[in-house]
C-alpha cells in the first residue's frame, strides 16, 4: 500500500470562519436586491433570506457530523465514498468539481461589471464581440483577469495566507455591511412606510416568500468550504458546526439587511419604477451620500474578492482527494515541497478560470446556473450519509434525533434538485445551461470509461486509506 500524501495542518478557527462567510456572501448580495423586490416585497424578501438560512442550518447539522468522523479533504466526496461506495462518490465528486470551479470565474467576471458602474468606459475598451448579448472588452477581460490571477497566487503559496487576507477581507465585508445597513435607517430621508408594501402586490404572502425562497438556498453556497478544508484544520473538528451556524445565520442576516437597506430610504416601489442599473447603489447614494456608496463599494468588492478565495481553496482541496483516490490523474495531488499546497490543482483551476471571462458575463452566469445542481447533488449525498451511518449503528447514542435531522436535510437537498430541474419552477434551469449540464455529464462519463477498471481494481482496503486516512478508533464507520 502506497503512501498516502496529505496536507499540512495550519488553519485556526477564525481562518475557516472567515472562508465559509466571504464564500457565502457573493456579489449577488448587493446587486440582486433591484430583482427581489419587485418580486419578494422587502418582507417577503427578508423572510425568504432567514427561512434558506433555517434549511441550511438543518444541512449543516449533518455537515458537522460527517466532518466530525471524516475529517480529510474532499469533503463530500469523502461522504458519499463511505456511505454509498466508490461509484457515487466520483459521482458526486463530478458534480461538486463544477459546481466550484464554476463559481471562481462567476466572481472574477463581477469584478467586470463593478467596473463598468464604478468607473463608467474606462474598462470597456477593445471592444472584441458580443455573446448572447453581452459585450465583451479586452479592458474588463483583463481587470478579471487579474483579479484571478492574484488569488491563484496566494492560494499557490500556501493556506495559512489564504485564511489570513481572507479574514481582513470578511472583517471589511461585514463591517461595510454593518456601516450602510445602519445608515440607512438612521438616516432622516429613511421611513418604514418606504418599506409599504411588505410583500409583491398581487401576490399572496405565501407566494412572495417563496419565489426567493427558491432561490435563497444557492446563496448559501460557500459554508461547505469548511469540509473542504477539514484536513487542514489545526484544532479540534468539533467546532465545525458551530463556524458553520455562525457562518449561515451571518449570512442569511446580511442578506436581509442589504435588501431593507435598499428599500427603506425611499418608496421601493417609486425606486424600481426607474429601472435604476444599480437599485442598492442608487439608494445609497440618494441618502449616504459619496461616503455610503464608498462603503457599499469596498463590501461588494470583498464579497468578489472573498468568493474567488474560498473556493480556489474548496476545488483545490476536492480535486487533490479524488486524485490521492486514484479517481482522476494522480498529477492534482502533487503537493508543492516549499507551500504545502496542491498547487497542480491550483495551477489547473486558475488556467480554466481565466478562460472563462472570454465567454462574457451571460454565458458565465448560465454555466453557474447549472452548477447549483452540483453543490444540491453534493447536499444530497452529505445529508444522506449519516443516516445510513446511524443505521448499520443502531446502538449509536443520539441516533434518533440525528436520522431525523438526516433525513430532513435529504429531504430539503431533493427540494433544491427539483426546484433547479422541474419546468415551471422559479428556479428552474434555461435551455442555455441545461444544454452545459447535459454535455458536463457526457463529459464525465467518458472520463469514467477511461478510469473505470482502474478505479475498481483497487483493492478495498486500499481505497479506505486513500479517501479517508487513518481514522480513529472511534469513528463511525459503515458495516459491510
């Protein structure tokens, strides 16, 4: 039996606390708030915001578990190998790869459009060609670009640099946040009438809820970087789930905030009648002034910023598992001598990433559409795996209350499935992106053609060692 590569131990509570809130709060927090509303209502929004936090802290729950047994890289991937077998878990490992990688372009491509609001034709120059509408300039390519290409640097040289600029840039997110939601309500132009109606006219309270509803839980997406990164943890693995709650329940309330925030400096619905580019920015602007639109500046910029951090770290940290696995080529699991970091893996991402931006902006955002189904498959299996656990263990203390937490969690993921897949849903997929989804699966199956009799050649006991390590004595383990 071959060695088993693993990575070093240096991340402190705060480090993965930071990771899993700036993943969590993306550019959408302070952009989407124009689309909500005349959906949601403020209230209905808001609502919405805190009951997806409440169906991720029951996903979480089962997160923590499984972290608390399996604490090794590949997070999910390492779930699903050892409740359900080698095949599912290259299933969900497939999924879940695109479902991150996806998201670092996603975030570098927004670096593009605060470009274009924050400093109007300065980066649209060399006009290249349109796709699906969008315009694509070499001057916004480049500022993408960049942003990519720094954050692939720091993830190359090592994790503990990583956590460190990502809790300055979670700190400033937050505290930005903090600043303009607290101005806006203070501010004298601010009323809660401005909030009159609560929830979309036209609409029945249950209906405005859930059209955000559908959506909320994707904006959640970026907690499970803390599975991720479970191997690196320098501390106990017990206080995963509680970074994991503190990490959604922050999130969830910033989310509402930036939404009210929005609304409450002026009649909401005399605010989107102008069709304004940028709804937030807009209103911060009216009441707060050039200091308010400065602080909604920096906490978007964070937000961008953040996301391309952590999940450089969650796909480096998932492709390096599933090829220490021997389910993709062994070269993603070269560990650099010197930063102790997966850098193959991080020099492939970053290669694939800036690619993206020569697609523009719509095609982007329609691969990341598809790659929710990644992150929901990826819930599915994690959620799914502690009951089956619980099951092949029935004397396990707590077992009852932990099924019933597992199958709720599975429960919610399936809802998530067919709210992306089910024609007629809010969130249900454009022809655009099941068309990538389609060929994503295509992809991957060929791929397993070609490392299928490699895969199952490899003996039992073998593969427990790569995926999982050396676990401890009491870990709790499927009987087969």
């Amino acid at each position: 039996m071959e060695n088993r590569v693993e990575l070093k131990k240096t991340l402190k509570p705060m480090h993965v606390w930071a990771l899993a809130v700036g993943s969590i709060i993306g550019f959408g927090c302070f952009v989407l708030p124009g689309s909500w509303l005349p959906k949601a209502g403020p209230m209905g929004a808001a609502i919405a915001f805190v009951l997806g936090a409440a169906f991720m802290l029951v996903i979480a729950y089962n997160y923590g578990f499984m972290i608390k047994n399996f604490p090794v890289a590949g997070g999910e991937f390492a779930y699903a190998y050892e409740a359900f077998g080698r095949n599912h878990a290259f299933v969900c490992g497939w999924f879940l790869t695109l479902g991150y990688l996806c998201l670092i372009p996603s975030n570098g491509s927004a670096l593009a459009v605060l470009g274009r609001y924050v400093a109007p034709g300065f980066f649209t120059h060399g006009y290249m060609y349109s796709i699906a509408g969008w315009d694509v300039y070499l001057g916004e390519i480049l500022l993408a670009s960049a942003g990519i290409l720094i954050f692939g640097i720091l993830n190359y040289r090592g994790v503990q640099a990583v956590g460190s600029i990502q809790i300055v840039m979670s700190a400033l997110l937050c505290g930005s946040v903090l600043l303009i939601t607290a101005g806006s309500f203070l501010s004298p132009e601010s009323s809660f009438s401005n909030l009159e109606p609560l929830f979309a006219p036209g609409k029945s309270i249950l209906a405005s809820v859930a059209v955000v509803l559908a959506i909320a839980p994707f904006l959640f997406v970026g907690f499970d970087t803390i599975p991720q990164s479970a191997e690196e943890f320098n501390f106990s693995h017990d206080k995963s789930l509680k970074l994991m709650v503190t990490a959604i329940i922050i999130g969830g309330l910033m989310y509402a905030a930036v939404s009210l925030s929005t609304a409450v400096v002026a009649p909401w619905q005399q605010l989107i009648a102008g069709k304004p580019v940028w709804a937030t920015g807009q209103a911060m602007h009216q009441t707060l002034g050039a200091f308010g639109l400065l602080f909604l500046m920096i906490a978007v910029l964070m937000a961008i910023c953040t996301g391309i951090n952590g999940f450089y770290m969650a796909t480096s940290r998932l492709l390096f598992s599933m090829a220490r696995s021997k389910v993709i080529p062994s070269f993603f699991a070269d560990v650099h001598p010197k930063y102790k970091t997966p850098y193959k893996a991080i020099l492939f991402i970053l290669v694939i990433s800036l690619i993206a931006p020569w697609f523009g902006r719509q095609a982007i955002i329609w691969i990341v559409d598809m790659c929710a189904v990644g992150t929901a498959i990826g819930y599915l299996y994690t959620c799914l795996a502690p009951y089956v656990l619980h099951k092949s263990n029935p004397g396990l203390e707590g077992g009852s209350k932990a099924k019933i937490v597992s199958v709720l969690g599975s429960l919610f993921s399936i809802v998530f499935l067919v709210l992306l897949l089910v024609p007629g849903s809010p969130a249900v997929l454009e022809i655009p992106a099941w068309i990538a989804l389609a060929a994503w699966v295509a992809m991957g199956l060929a791929f397993y053609a070609t490392m299928a009799k490699r895969y199952q050649q490899i003996p039992k006991e073998e593969l427990d060692y790569l995926v999982l390590g050396e676990l401890s004595p009491n870990t709790i383990r499927r009987k087969v």
